[in-house]
C-alpha cells in the first residue's frame, strides 16, 4: 500500500478501532490533525490520546516504521515532536534523539478499504472508480460542480496573468491570441497562435480600413501567398509585400498548416479570413466585451461570413461551388467557453472583481455543454451536464483528477470506501 493512501485512510478515519501502541497502551484519536502538504511531519496540530496522558503534536505515517530512518527524519529537527508514528508494518522501533521510543501504532485496514484502495490505483478505466460507481454519487459530483469549475476558471487565469506579464501585452490583444488559438482547433492551434503574436493587433489596426488589408497581412505572414495567380492573390501579395517591409512582419512557412483530416469549412484558409471579417467589424472585441456586459451581444459578435473570395474557395486559386462559409454554431460557442469566458473571469482576477467572474460564469451558463470524449464518458455513468458551466466542471474533474491519478483529493473516493 502506498503512503499517501495510508494517509488517506487516517485523515478520513477508515481504519479498525480500537487503536493500540506497539508497547500494548489505548489510543484515542481526538483530532487527526491538519495534513500537510509540504515538507516535515504528515499531519500538524494532531491531539491524541496515549494512555492516560493527552498530547498535542505531530503525526508521522510510514508504510513500514523502518522508512523513518530510510527518509533521514532521524536526523531532522523538524520530527522531533512528533507524538505518534503511524504504520502499516511495525518492522523496527523508533527512537527520538534523546533515545525515548516514539508511540507507534499498527494502522488495521479492512480487506474492504485495502481491496478499493488498490483496484482503483491500478484501475486501466479513464474514471478509475467506475467499478464501483453507485447512482447515489451523481448528486454528490453536481454539489461539486460550483467548485471544480472555478479551480478551472482560476488556474485558466494564472495561466492567462502570466502571459500577459510575459508578452506585455493588453487584453485586446489576449483576447485576440485566445480567439486565433480556439479558431486552430486541436490541429492547427499552435500556428494560430504564432500568426497572432506575428501580425499583433496595433499592426492590424494601422491597416484595418479595408478587409482585403487585413487578409493580405494575415495569409502573407501565414505562409500562404505562394500558391494561386488569380488577380485577388496578386493584390493580398502587393500589399503584403510592403507591409512586411514596413512593420517587420517576420512569415511563417506554409507546410506549418494542416489540412488533412479535416472537414473542408474548417481549412486554416477559411478560418483566417472569418478572423480578418471579425477584425474588420471590430477591433478591440475585449474593450468592447467588458463595456457592453451583454451576453446575446457577445454571441451575436461571432456570426461573421468569410470575404466574398471564400465564398468561391477553400484555398488560393482553387476555384469551387458557391457557399456560405460563417462561423457556425458549434465554434461560436468554443470561442465563448475558450476564449470570452477565461480572458473575462481572469481579468476580474487582475482588478480583484468578483463582479466580473462571476459575469464569466454567468456567460459558460447560457451556453450548451460540450459534448466530447470525456463528457460522453461521465453521460455514461448517469451524469449529463446541462450548460458549458457543467461541462467544464466535468472536464476539470477528469483531467485534474482522473487523469492524474488525484483519486484521494475527490470525495466520491471516501463515499466509496465507506459505502
């Protein structure tokens, strides 16, 4: 058994009573302590009962009593005051410095808590409890929801607060990386991460006066104006050509693009010219954003159509049938989970506004839960979630815990064990 799971078990009392010293005397556990997640002794303040004699300290855990000496606590002044030292196998006696020998006490587990306990460690399943989920714990996750969804919102911030720092730049532009990054979906996200940081806002808004100038600078600095010799080709590489020259623009190679596997409507080519129309109607979409406050406003913000050359095209000088190219539904609201929603609850972070976190929440609310692999695999157990908000808490818990093993940080572990 590991330690943090014997850690476990005694924070959340899921062991045998009555508990006894090696040397035969009662132990009555008052308060387990506060568990530390740092370095020195496992659980402070503990209070427990020996005997007659009450004490107050700390408690150590090991599997085996003899990894107090294999860990170097020996010779560590920080476990000096250690009261009792936890163990699943008393293999040695341990001793203070001043040779008295520290209480230890022989954890008793139930084949139960032992057999639960290890088959979700080596659970191959995505949701390692599966095996023994029970219809009772959907009320339990949904209590959850309010929680997990703002671990996610508030690392999301620190991540966002960090690049702000990083690239010195202004929540328009975030905003703007945010929005190339979702557009990228899971193929083409870095490149429309890098187009954004190479053709910045303040580049854009020098020549935003026209839309064909704000494609010009996107698709040249894309990679892209090599291919095609149609006269709408010939003018995006004119202008190009001195714009670069003229702000610097560093260009991209165009085998960075991919397009393999990949529904037509959703080319790099085709995104980037529904970003250039976004553009053009409105630079500053972050200003605008957290000065309007209205929801519908910001939805209604995505519904662009690409260029008319698009209309006509999936890539340069290949002409095709004629049809609408907009931003649909479904990537409208990956903008407003991905992007919209982050940049604004973080920024509320920025200027210490819970006003407008939760004006970020209130946004994931009015939008329709995601529907991938991981949501379809909660569905399955009974849990659907009914809004954005829901499914990012969703996502947060199986990525957060799940996917990393943090079984003993989520209360549906403890309902199973005592279940």
């Amino acid at each position: 058994m590991k330690e943090e799971v014997l850690q476990y078990i005694w924070k959340h009392r899921l062991y045998k009573e009555p508990l006894v010293t090696t040397d035969g005397e009662s132990v009555e556990i008052i308060n387990p302590g506060m568990h530390n997640q740092s370095a020195g002794p496992d659980f402070f303040n503990s209070t427990v009962k020996i005997g007659r004699l009450t004490w107050v300290g700390n408690i150590e855990l090991h599997v085996k009593a003899s990894d107090w000496k294999r860990h170097n606590h020996d010779s560590d002044a920080r476990y000096d005051n250690v009261i009792l030292h936890v163990v699943s196998d008393a293999d040695e006696s341990i001793m203070r410095k001043n040779g008295e020998r520290i209480p230890t006490v022989v954890l008793k587990i139930s084949d139960k808590v032992a057999k639960i306990a290890q088959d979700i460690a080596s659970s191959p399943s995505d949701i390692k409890c599966s095996q023994y989920w029970k219809t009772e714990f959907i009320s339990d996750i949904r209590l959850r929801f309010s929680a997990l969804l703002f671990e996610r919102m508030k690392r999301r911030a620190d991540i966002l607060l960090q690049n702000i720092r990083d690239l010195n730049t202004t929540w328009d532009e975030m905003l703007y990386i945010l929005i190339c990054r979702t557009m990228g979906g899971n193929v083409n996200q870095q490149p429309f991460e890098t187009l954004a940081q190479r053709v910045p806002l303040d580049i854009i808004g020098k020549k935003a006066d026209e839309e064909y100038k704000i494609e010009s600078l996107l698709y040249g600095a894309a990679g892209m104006l090599d291919d095609g010799d149609d006269d709408y080709v010939a003018r995006l590489r004119l202008f190009y050509k001195s714009a670069s020259a003229t702000f610097g623009i560093k260009r991209m190679e165009g085998s960075e693009w991919k397009y393999s596997k990949m529904r037509p409507p959703s080319f790099p080519t085709i995104r980037i010219s529904q970003i250039s129309q976004l553009l053009f109607r409105r630079l500053r979409l972050f200003t605008h954003i957290i000065d309007s406050c209205d929801i519908e406003e910001i939805k209604n913000m995505f519904e662009v159509e690409v260029s008319d050359y698009w209309l006509t095209h999936y890539k340069f000088g290949k002409e095709s049938k004629a049809r609408k190219k907009e931003i649909g539904v479904e990537m409208q609201n990956e903008l407003i989970i991905n992007a919209v929603a982050p940049a604004v609850f973080a920024y509320g972070v920025q200027i210490d506004d819970n006003r407008k976190k939760e004006w970020a929440i209130e946004i994931l609310e009015t939008v329709p839960a995601e529907i991938n692999n991981i949501t379809k695999s909660w569905a399955a157990l009974g849990i659907e979630a009914r809004d954005a908000s829901e499914s990012q808490a969703l996502i947060e818990l199986r990525k957060n815990y799940c996917d990393k093993s943090n079984c003993l940080r989520c209360t549906i572990c403890r309902k199973i064990m005592v279940y």
